[in-house]
C-alpha cells in the first residue's frame, strides 16, 4: 500500500461513519488490500474504567472512502486460558 494515501483528518473527523451512519471503530488497526477491496482489522470501542475493548472490528472498503462494517471477527469473551480475564485486546 505504499502508494495509497490516506487522509488521517477524514479518519478522526466525527463524521467518519461506516455504510450504516454508524462510527467507525478500529482502533489500533491495520489494513490488507486483496483482491481490490480493503479490509481493516482494529478494536472497538474502549468502555467502562479499564478501557478494555470488547474485541476485534472488520470493516471493508472498495476505495477507502466508504466502509462497510462486517462485524466482530474476535470477541474478547472468546478468549480462554487457564488464567482468567478479561484480556486487554492491543495491536
């Protein structure tokens, strides 16, 4: 992507919604480009006084301009160890 620019004052602007009028939130996040469509893995939106994230966020774009919010591809809940949570998600 080396020859992709991005607009970072479009990125944190508040007007900076998905395809449903809603926030982006991919926080931390990285981008791949296949097949002509970006995809853009970051967390969500950090809640409560830990400022844990709940997860991992997709969103898609053809022209990253316009993204289409895929879901949550990892749920914070989802992660299991002998050591009990919650887990703070970090890039």
């Amino acid at each position: 992507m080396s020859d992709t620019v991005i607009d970072n004052g479009r990125l944190l602007s508040p007007e900076f919604v998905d395809t449903d009028g809603n926030r982006v939130h991919a926080h931390g996040g990285g981008m791949l480009l296949h097949a002509g469509l970006f995809y853009w893995y970051g967390t969500s939106v950090k809640e409560g006084v830990s400022w844990l994230s709940r997860g991992v966020n997709l969103y898609t774009s053809p022209d990253l301009s316009r993204w289409t919010y895929r879901g949550m591809v990892l749920h914070n809940a989802s992660i299991t160890t002998a050591t009990p949570g919650p887990y703070r998600i970090e890039r």
